[in-house]
C-alpha cells in the first residue's frame, strides 16, 4: 500500500500499531529514477512476547535493486544500519522482529538497479550479496544521517532527513553514465527479453565494456539483470492478476522451454516452481 507523503501521522501513533506488512512510501520526484521507495514495519510487542516467538526465515529473491535499513529499538535504546546490495541469488534471512526484545521499527530506502551508485561513489561489485554495516564505510555522512534517524520524532521527519541526504548526494557524487541509464531503461523497457549483444551494439559500446560499467554501477552483469528483471516480471503479472500457471506467463516473457524457465525460477527464487506455489 501506497502512502500519499501529506497523509504520514506522527510516529506515537504508528508505535502503538503491530504492522503484519510494511508501509510503502513513495520517493519525492527528483529521486524517482533512483529511489523505488521507502517502507516501514514496526514490532511493538512486550519482551516476554518476543522470547517467545521462533524466529522466521524469510527468502529475499534478488530484483536488481539494492536497500539501505536502519534497525531501531527504542526500548534498549541501540540501532544498527546497514547497506543490502545487490543480489544474484536468493538469501535467507531471519526476521528481526521475531527475535528482538523490545520495541524495534526498521526503516528501509530502497533503490532501483544502479540507484544506490548514485549516491555512493563506490563500486556497486564490491555490496554484491553482501549487507556490510554503515560503520563499515568511511563515510563520515552516513554515520550522521543514522544518528539524525534515530533520534527523528516522526515517521515524516525520518523520510524527510534521508531525501534531504539523498538530494544532498546528487550535488556531490558524479552521475551515472549515461551508457548504464539507457541500458537500464532498455532492459526495463523489455523486461529482460533483449540479448546483451543487441543491447551493446544498439549503445555503440562492446559487451566487454558494457559488462564492466555494470559492475561498477549495478553489481552483476547485464545479462544476470536481464535474467532476474525478467522472472521478476513473470512473478508479478502471477501475483497481480492470480495466475497460477506460471509457465504460460513465462513463454509469454520470452522464456522458450519449461526447463529454461524452471532452473532461472530455482535459481534466484531457491524454489521450483511447483514449491514455491506451496508456500
């Protein structure tokens, strides 16, 4: 669900509320080809509540994007922040609001494929299926910008201080190239279903090239992008209009055979198919 920015209440009131899903926020305009969108979820049950819950693996599948997450808890009074890169394989995690104690709310800004390079002047390989802790990065900004986030009193003052930081960002890192914004556009534009030759020659650069610009401003190549923006396209036209045959949506996104589609679906999603249904 999306939020209108003007419709953010004060966070006391959002504190008292056990959110089962995030609460998605849309970016301001000027960081809408970098920024997907921020999100929100809050566990605000007792410490003997908490002991009690099992803690819940959750499979994040790779879509190309890349997050920043900031971990609060209020009650115990510490946080901790860190980068999610790119992945090009499924990861189990466990959900930290099973295992807390306490009153924890994550705040997650999440970026669209090669956004996070806009911001960061560092090269996007070296987060690839890493979530290395802001500490970690020599960037005097990012440990300001987390204090600033935790001590926020409003879920509008904490959307307020990252976009400020970001658009601060866009003044200070160099650009993108704009040869990794076309190609970007163009994978998106046909969801994957372009070979990398045809999407080199149509940008005058080699694949060899155009396979190193990726890694610095992606973190996988072109042709993994293409791979994952592809299933990913197939999974949301199930997911947005119920359609359980999975293999027809993928023949219509461009996937020849059912093996082919099978062993992309088993390797980015860790499931069949036919498992990942069951679940």
């Amino acid at each position: 669900m999306y939020l209108d920015r003007f419709r953010i209440d004060d966070y006391e009131q959002w504190r008292k509320v056990d959110f089962k899903y995030p609460m998605i926020f849309r970016s301001c305009r000027a960081l809408e080809p970098y920024v997907k969108c921020y999100w929100l979820s809050v566990f605000t049950g007792t410490e003997s509540e908490a002991q009690k819950l099992s803690p819940k693996p959750v499979t994040l599948v790779p879509d190309g994007g890349s997050s920043i997450i900031f971990d609060i808890n209020y009650k115990q009074n510490c946080h901790h922040e860190s980068i999610w890169g790119v992945m090009d394989k499924p990861m189990v995690v466990y959900n930290q609001h099973s295992i807390s104690k306490g009153e924890i709310m994550t705040f997650g800004a999440d970026f669209k494929p090669g956004g996070l390079r806009r911001f960061l002047d560092m090269p996007m390989w070296e987060f690839a299926n890493e979530s290395p802790e802001l500490e970690s990065i020599s960037y005097s900004t990012f440990h300001e910008l987390a204090e600033r986030m935790v001590n926020a009193s409003s879920i509008g003052e904490q959307i307020s201080i990252v976009e400020a930081f970001l658009l601060n960002q866009l003044d200070k890192v160099n650009a993108i190239q704009a040869t990794v914004m076309e190609a970007l556009y163009t994978i998106n534009e046909t969801s994957g279903s372009i070979k990398i030759s045809e999407l080199a020659a149509g940008l005058f650069v080699s694949e060899r090239n155009l396979r190193r610009l990726f890694n610095e401003h992606v973190g996988v190549s072109p042709k993994t992008l293409c791979r994952i923006t592809r299933l990913q396209n197939v999974i949301r036209q199930c997911t947005e209009y119920k359609q359980l045959d999975f293999l027809i949506t993928a023949y219509d996104n461009g996937y020849f055979d059912q093996s082919h589609f099978i062993k992309d679906f088993k390797e980015f999603c860790g499931y069949t198919p036919g498992q990942y249904l069951k679940l």
